[in-house]
C-alpha cells in the first residue's frame, strides 16, 4: 500500500513538474524584457562618459569572458562537435552586430520617437518573416493582439511627444535595417534551435560581439589618434563600469540566453512580442528609480502593451510547430 501511495505521489509531482515547465518560456519572455527595460537607464549613464561603440565593446567583451568562464568552471555546457556554425555565425551578425550599428545610426539621424516607433514593429517584421521561412501562420487574433501590443508602444511614444528634430532618409533606411536584423535573427534563432541549445546559440553570439564591436571600437580609436595603452581607460569611472557590468552580464548573457530560449519553445511571433514589455519596464523604471514624471497615458500604454503580449500568447498557435533542441538530443 505504502509502494502505491509514492507511486502515485511521484506520477503527480512529476505531472505538476511539467506543467510548471510549461511556463518556462513565458517567464524567459518576461525576464528579457525586464532585463532590457532597466537597460535604458544604464546606457544612459554610460553614454555620459564613454562613446556609444566604447559601451558596446566593452559590454560583450565582458559578456564573452563571463560566459568562457561558465564554461571553464562546468556551469554550463557546449559541444559543437559536428555541427555546421555557419548558421550562427549568420545569427550572430544579425544581432546583435548588424542590429546594434542600424539602431544606434538610426537614432543618430532621427528622432528617439521614430526609433521607438521602428523598433515597436519588430514582432510584425518577425511574423511576416516566420509565415514565409518558418511556415508558423498566426491566428487572425494572434495578430490582433501583437498589433495592439505595438499600438501601445507607438501611443506611449507620441504622447510623450514627437521631437521636431529633422528625419532624413538615410535614418530611417538605418531602423529599417534594424528592424530587419532583429527579425532575421529571431528566425535564424528559431530554426538554429533544432540543432544547438540556448547557451551553445548565446556563448557564439557573445564572441562573435566581441570580437567585431571591439575591433570596430580599436580602428576608431587608432583613427581618432588615440593610443591603444589608454583602451580601457574609461572603465575606471564608475559610470562606465557600472552600466558596463549591468550590460555585460545580464543585458547580453542573460537577457540573450532567456530570448534565445523562449524561441526554442515558442512560434518566433509569440516570443519576439515579448520584447515590447521592455517599454513598460523602462517606464516604470524611469518612474521607480529616477523619479521621473508620471502620466495616464503610460498607464493606458502599458495596460494596451500587456493585454497585446497576453493575447499573443494565449491565442498564439501555429500549424506547423518546430520541435526544440532539447526534443531533438
């Protein structure tokens, strides 16, 4: 009788354990986007002292290392023994390399309105792009949702107020080819799931930054004059080695392995909507912690924003689901 009773015990833990798994991605989805939304508020403080590719650079080359070193100590594991890194090496260009020079030209050229606006539409690029590539069609209410998802954003951002400030051509081109490479790299994620797992995806992604923004950073300084001696230089003010850190290990490691994870489990359109929650955790972190003003139409934003990534998910379903890396091993 005893036997019966932990059998039973282990056969309904084990059911509740996966249901509780299956919550995993969503709580990946929520966490990136939390993680990104404070952000904002780093950058900005670095960006007070050191240039936007110093930030960059010095951001995954610690991301790099930090991640070597979870590697070196058996935290996490890798094997890339056989498999083809073409397809990471295309991700990784992408986002974040090709992504991160789009964007931070974008806003240069443009207002920060517009570049809030571009990025917004992310989730529809990578729908359009997972119809095609990916054969995951959305429900008419999934696209609804991510839509009103998107609204949200655009409604926070217009009622803050559109900055007057001359739009060229050229920057708008740089956020649509943000836009583009954000999208392509959901998709690239999303089928390079079926091959490698989130942290082999995140530890080539983090190299690969590494090595071309710090390269790039190295031709402007040499360009510019200044010595390679003083390369660091900047990371003796507190200013730049707090964001620094802050970008560098959960900004790039973390937030990137919980993206890349979620777009093993989830339809590439479900998982990209997340990346709009970054709006209402930078609101309420700009409120929070900087005391910043707070206003109705945030709360209206917001609430447009988190019924958009609710909806997403819970009509969210695909014809043609692609099987994770973890049901593939």
């Amino acid at each position: 009788m005893l036997y019966n009773y932990i059998r039973c015990f282990k056969k309904g833990w084990g059911v509740k354990l996966e249901r509780i798994k299956a919550y995993y991605p969503y709580l990946a989805g929520i966490g990136m986007a939390s993680i990104f939304g404070f952000s904002f508020m780093f950058t900005s403080m670095g960006l007070d002292v050191a240039s936007p590719m110093e930030l960059i650079a010095y951001r995954f080359l610690l991301a790099a290392f930090m991640i070597t070193l979870l590697w070196i100590f058996g935290i996490i594991k890798l094997n890339y023994r056989g498999k083809n890194l073409w397809p990471l090496f295309l991700l990784s260009l992408s986002e974040p390399v090709v992504y991160f020079i789009f964007e931070t030209y974008g806003v240069k050229y443009t207002s920060s309105s517009l570049s809030g606006l571009m990025i917004a539409l992310i989730p529809v690029a990578v729908t359009a792009l997972a119809a095609v590539f990916l054969k995951e069609r959305p429900s008419l209410y999934q696209l609804f949702f991510i839509l009103l998802s998107v609204t949200g954003v655009a409604f926070i951002i217009f009622m803050t107020g559109v900055e007057s400030r001359n739009t060229s051509i050229i920057g708008f081109v740089y956020l649509l080819g943000a836009v583009l490479s954000a999208a392509f790299y959901s998709i690239l994620a999303r089928k390079s799931s079926l091959e490698f797992t989130p942290i082999e995806i995140t530890f080539v992604m983090m190299w690969f930054a590494a090595i071309s923004f710090n390269f790039l950073n190295l031709i402007d300084r040499l360009a510019k004059g200044h010595p390679i001696s003083d390369y660091f230089r900047d990371l003796t003010d507190y200013r730049v080695l707090i964001p620094v850190l802050y970008l560098g290990v959960l900004s790039s490691v973390v937030a990137y392995f919980l993206n890349n994870y979620a777009l093993s489990k989830l339809p590439a359109s479900q998982a990209s909507v997340f990346a709009n929650l970054t709006t209402v955790i930078s609101v309420i972190a700009g409120i929070t912690i900087r005391r910043e003003a707070f206003y109705w139409y945030h709360i209206i934003g917001a609430i447009m924003i988190l019924i958009g990534v609710w909806g997403t998910n819970y009509f969210g379903k695909v014809s043609q689901p692609i099987i994770s890396s973890e049901e593939t091993h």
